[in-house]
C-alpha cells in the first residue's frame, strides 16, 4: 500500500486473466489435449510449476515494485489477439497457441504494470515453452541427438562386452530390434531438458555468463540424459521386455530431476574451483 498499490487490482488482475482465458478457451483447451496426449509436447504440462517456482524464488523483489505502466500489457492483448485468430483460422498452430499466450500475459500486466514484467521476467519467458515447435523444427533438433545417443551407447556396450549392432538409429540387442524413439524418445527429452535448464539457470543465482552457457549446453545435457536412460532400457528390452515399457516410462519423467541435479553438481564443482558462478542473493542480480 506505501507503493501505491490498491486492494483491487490483484482481484481484478486475476479476474482478466480469467475472462482471457475464457475468450481463448479453444487455443487453451487443444493446449491441454496436445500436452496429454502427445509425449513430444508432455512437458508443457510443467511449465505452470516452473513458472510459478521462479516466481517464488523472486519474491523479495515485490517490495520494488510500484503499480501503472500498463500500456505494455495493452500492447500484448492487442498484438496477441489478432495473432491468436490468424492462427486459428490458417490452422498456423504457433500463432494460435502463441497469440492466447500473449492476451493472457497481456491481460493480467495490463492491472498490474511493467514493473512486474520486469521484475519476474523470466517468469514470464518460461511461458514460451507453452508454445509446441513446429515439427519440422523438432525432427532438425532431435535426429542428429538421437542418432549421437545411438552411437555413444553402442560404444558403452561395446566396452561393457556386450553385444549391440547399430543401424543409423536402430539398435539390435539378444536379437530384439529397438529404435532410439521406442526405447527412449529424445525429441520429448530434448524440450523438457532445455526446460529444465532454464528453470536451473533462472531460478539459482548465478551470473549471466553461466546462465547463457548452462541454456546453450542444453541439448548436450539432453544427450546425457538419454545416454543415461538409454543404457538399461536397451537392456530391459533385450532380455526382459515384458518390463521395457513400464521401465520406458517412469525413466523418462526420472530423467528431469536427475538433469537438474547434474546441474547443481556442476556448480557446485565449479565453486569448489573457485570460478566465480553465482551472485549474492536472487533479488538482485
């Protein structure tokens, strides 16, 4: 209240924010359907939590925050609108996801100013990974990983004695044909790590250096990571495939909180070498 602020705008922001989503009810809704029925599109389902976890992290930065400014919300509601349509009605995915994106971010920064924006920006980026990528773009993305994560786990077998034939991206083990997308889809592991980095670089101290690399180096964490994963699933299905696809599954979701993990470990090494990586407090960097 010192800032300026008035009881009714978190009310009302919350409420546009609603009467957004309900004017973009269709975009919102085939959202949800693409990320529970598609395991490529499955991490947009934890992009709510990150985002309201880089939220928290920011907390603190609250009480430098002053009301007003909202014409940039006004210019999101207004760019994201007709964006939104356009999508819908030259089935242009993207647009049409992208554009119900923008008239929410827009509607709730209209009552509560840019200098929220600001302050929780990355808060506000994590929202882009609501959008799908095309899937040309993805197949670009994915299949070189893929085809890598094929070569380096023949290699660990190979130096583990046991035999496994490749071809491109298939494996054969015991005699049981798998395919890197069967035994472990890294075009779903590639997003949901790059996912993951962002809510790791965004939501520790560290300094814009180390951010930019730990975002760049995200599809080398995505390889890992499956390389990880892919080890004792290529196993499981070679001589107790019965059990290959439950293991596939609860692997996958495993995977994340081991890639953030991973990061953490690197950090720490790197403090214990003394390289400069992180900053005091989060409210000020």
């Amino acid at each position: 209240m010192r800032r300026g602020w008035k009881w009714w705008q978190l009310p009302a922001a919350v409420l546009l924010g609603l009467l957004a989503l309900f004017v973009c009810r269709g975009a919102w809704l085939d959202l949800g359907l693409t990320a529970w029925r598609d395991e490529e599109q499955s991490h947009i389902l934890l992009v709510s939590v990150v985002a309201a976890w880089l939220v928290w992290v920011r907390r603190g930065r609250l009480r430098r925050c002053r009301p007003g400014g909202g014409g940039l919300g006004l210019a999101l509601v207004l760019a994201g609108g007709p964006l939104t349509m356009w999508g819908y009605h030259s089935a242009i995915y993207t647009f049409w996801y992208g554009g119900a994106v923008l008239v929410l971010v827009g509607a709730v920064l209209a009552v509560l100013g840019s200098d929220l924006a600001w302050a929780f920006a990355p808060a506000l980026g994590v929202l882009a990974f609501l959008v799908p990528v095309p899937g040309t773009l993805r197949q670009q993305i994915a299949l070189p990983l893929q085809t890598i994560t094929a070569q380096v786990t023949q290699q660990i077998f190979d130096l583990g004695g046991i035999a496994v034939e490749r071809s491109g991206n298939l494996l054969s083990i015991n005699g049981v044909d798998v395919t890197i997308v069967d035994a472990c889809n890294g075009l779903r592991m590639v997003f949901a790590l790059a996912l993951v980095s962002f809510a790791f670089a965004f939501g520790t101290p560290l300094r814009g250096y180390v951010r930019l690399v730990v975002l760049v180096l995200s599809p080398l964490s995505a390889v890992v990571c499956n390389v990880i994963r892919l080890v004792p699933t290529l196993w499981i299905y070679g001589y107790y495939n019965a059990w290959a696809k439950g293991f596939h599954d609860v692997s996958g979701w495993l995977m994340l909180p081991l890639a953030f993990l991973l990061l953490m470990g690197i950090i720490r090494a790197l403090r214990w070498a003394l390289v400069p990586v992180q900053v005091f407090t989060l409210a000020y960097d």
